[in-house]
C-alpha cells in the first residue's frame, strides 16, 4: 500500500464524521470508580461482590450483555454502553444527544439501575479523578486481551506513571462534532488551547498512591509520564493549521500496541500504523480501532474526543459539559478563542501546562492567572447557552468563584487527614442519587 493510500485510510474517517450544524449532537463518557463504602478499598472484577457481579446484576434492568472468554465485560442498551477499564473502572458512554437534559435523563437512568445493587453491597460509586485508597499494585487488571497486551507493552516501551493511568485514573469526556477540515482545525487546535484549563478546572484528585497530592492535575502528570508518543499533547497542532493529513500522520507513526483483524486482537509488537497497513488490509472498522489507541488529551475519530477532564461528582460534571458546549458550539465563541490561540505555539502551551500544575489557579496563562481566565471562559460559554442550559453552569462558576477546585474541596473537607475517606463521600453518586438535581452549596 502506498503511503497517499495509508493517509486516505484515516482520513477518510475524519470527513465521514462531517456534520451540518444542525445535526450537531453532545456524547459524553463518564469513567467511575466503585469502592468499598467503610475501608474505600477498590472493588475488583474477581472479588465476592465484585465488578462482575455488579455487572450481573445490572442484567436485570433489560442491559445486553458483551462477554470475551467466558468473563461478563460490559453491557448495551440503546442509549449508553457500560465498560469496563483496566482496573475495575466503571464507564458509562452515552448515545450523542442533541441537549444536555438529554443526557442528563440517560445518567439518572443508570444511576437507578446502579445504586441501588451497590447501597446492596455496601459500596460507593466514585466520581473522582484518580483512586482514593487501594495503590496500583493492589488492583488486578480485567480479564480483557487488550489490557494484557497494553499491560506488557507499557512496562517495556511505556512511561514510569502507565499502569497508574491505566488502573488508577478515572476521568470524564465530552465528544463534539464538527461542520468540515476548517471547523475541525479550529476546534481542534482550541481544544488542546484550553487544555490545562479544562484539566485544572476538573481536578479531583487529592490523593495519589496514598498521600495527598501537593501540586495539581495528576492525570496530567501521569499521561504525561505513560508513553510519550501517545498521550498529552499532540506535537505540532500549535505551529500550525493541522488538518486530517497531519493527524493521519501521526496516527501512522504511532504504535498501536494491538489491532483487531477479523475480531482477533492481535499483538503488534510494536510496530508502527504505517508498517501495519503493509502487512495487513484492514477494513474502516478496523482502522477506526487504530485511532482509539492513541490517547491524547483530544482525540479525532468521526469527531474529537475532549479527554482531559477528571471524573467529577454531579451536579459538576453536567457543568464541565455545558462549558464545553458554550465554548465550542458558538462560532463566535470558537473564532474568538482560535485567534486567542494562534499566538501559542507547543512550547508555550507545555509551560501553560507546567504552571497549571505547579501553581493551579494562580498559575499563569497568556500573561494572566488562571483563575482569571476561567472567569472568562465561563462568561463566554454563558452567552453561548441557550436559556434552559444556562443553569447548568451555576454549580462550576461558584466553585471558580470560590478559587476552589473539587480537589480544593476535598482536601479541605479531609482536613488533612487520610485515615478517615467518608468526608470524600461527596464525590460517590450514592450521595446524589435521589436528591434535588441543583447546586453543591451545603458542600463548598
């Protein structure tokens, strides 16, 4: 195969995930974690009362369930596809809707079917960015092919901080659409812009392997520190308008650890994209797969992938994405940060990114704190939202306009103890579950 028709293999994808504005939708991936509701130890697949059983359960609520060798691995319904991730994390993917109600019915739907088989079991489901208690090590991998393979390739190839990614990290993703190459340049490359500032504004990780956690973002730290061709920031989406050419030459320069052909998953042994299209003739499904295994901070597939944000407790979660909407579904909104951004190239952006970490609210951004920069970002996407949606922010903005983050929030309700997690009760959605679906005022 020649290296125009490896190009058009991907890129093929990316315009077959054009839209009309008017057919412009909203999905969104809510990664959990389940813990044990007296000792905040993990909930693992194989364990009494574990994953699987929860899963089981879950059958009874009409889910189709997906099984690999034997073992339940996820459930189906219309609406939204459970799975599970490498260390017993619980994600819910839903249906792209065209408003956030919409969503929000899809979440509170699972959640009845949820809660009440864990309240059963004694245990809590976690929104929160990285694990509370139980260490890495203490958590066995699901028993999916992939992870095996992912496993072993991350120990041999991979960063000092991957299998903390893969077994520790929970997070929540928006997905958005985009009109044609023009409008995905600019979303984009405002996407990874606004990067650290999605990531801090999310940050709910205030224990790390144990100890509270000093700086900020530790999911930033970690992809940073989990393989370095594959995770962060895309390098070069700043220096310049980078199309679906450009992706798809990152894309065939990455490894993807394993590919699917003929629904075997297949150990590539590190080979790159590009060597594998010469030695196999994938189909569209197959190569799609392939863009999965990359795993930057924003991902393009028939649409881009928002993957920076910490797994937030509701009602934040459904404010991150109403900010995300505000921001990148308003063309005025979307130039206005795009001009913003060309003046930011990849270097800049990582120093961005450093001070967000180092600093948090009051790190700098173009010259500016960061906190300021919130503020703005949260008018802006105000004026996007329709009046309904609007609500949706309130919750956010008062947390910004406290210069707290759900990682502040936390600390200070632990009060720098760790021997005692339930004040971190907060983050299980067993505490929102049946209460009124506004604010976090008795919280913060």
């Amino acid at each position: 195969m020649e290296y125009q028709e490896k190009l058009d293999s991907i890129t093929s994808i990316l315009r077959e995930g054009e839209k009309s504005t008017d057919q412009f939708s909203l999905g969104a991936e809510f990664e959990h974690i389940i813990v044990d509701k007296a000792s905040f130890e993990s909930i693992n697949y194989y364990q009494e009362k574990g994953t699987e059983t929860i899963l089981n359960k879950m059958l009874a609520n009409g889910y189709t369930p997906k099984y690999e060798g034997g073992y339940l691995i996820g459930l189906e319904k219309a609406d939204g596809i459970i799975t599970l991730e490498p260390g017993g994390q619980l994600e819910l993917s839903i249906k792209p809707c065209k408003t956030i109600k919409e969503i929000e019915d899809i979440y509170f739907s699972f959640l009845e079917n949820i809660i009440p088989i864990l309240e059963e079991q004694n245990q809590l489901l976690l929104a929160i960015g990285y694990h509370p208690k139980s260490v890495v090590d203490e958590i066995p991998f699901n028993p999916k092919k992939r992870y095996s393979y992912m496993s072993q390739y991350f120990k041999e190839r991979g960063g000092t901080l991957a299998h903390n990614m893969m077994k520790g990290t929970a997070s929540l993703q928006v997905v958005i659409d985009y009109e044609d190459e023009k409008d995905f340049i600019k979303k984009f490359k405002v996407a990874h812009f606004i990067s650290p500032l999605l990531a801090l504004i999310t940050d709910n990780a205030p224990i790390f392997e144990g100890k509270f956690y000093d700086l900020n973002s530790v999911r930033s730290t970690i992809w940073e520190n989990t393989d370095f061709t594959r995770g962060g920031l895309v390098k070069g989406v700043m220096d310049k308008e980078f199309g679906y050419v450009d992706y798809a030459k990152y894309i065939l320069s990455l490894p993807p650890i394993f590919i699917i052909k003929d629904k075997e998953v297949i150990d590539t042994q590190g080979k790159t994209t590009e060597e594998l299209l010469e030695l196999y003739p994938l189909n569209k499904d197959e190569v799609d797969h392939i863009l999965s295994m990359a795993f930057p901070d924003v991902r393009a597939r028939k649409y881009i992938e928002i993957r920076m944000g910490d797994s937030i407790p509701y009602p934040l979660s459904f404010s991150y994405i109403a900010l995300v909407k505000g921001l990148f579904y308003n063309q005025e909104v979307l130039e206005y940060l795009y001009k913003l951004s060309e003046s930011t190239d990849d270097q800049k952006l990582f120093a961005y990114r450093r001070s967000m970490v180092e600093k948090g609210l009051m790190g700098c951004f173009r010259c500016k704190n960061i906190y300021e920069i919130l503020q703005m970002l949260i008018d802006l996407a105000k004026r996007s939202l329709s009046h309904d949606e609007k609500g949706f922010l309130k919750p956010l903005e008062e947390l910004v306009l406290k210069r707290k983050t759900p990682a502040i929030v936390s600390k200070e309700l632990l009060k720098g103890q760790l021997e005692d997690l339930t004040a971190l009760q907060w983050c299980s959605l067993n505490y929102w579950f049946g209460r009124q679906r506004d604010g976090i005022e008795e919280i913060v």
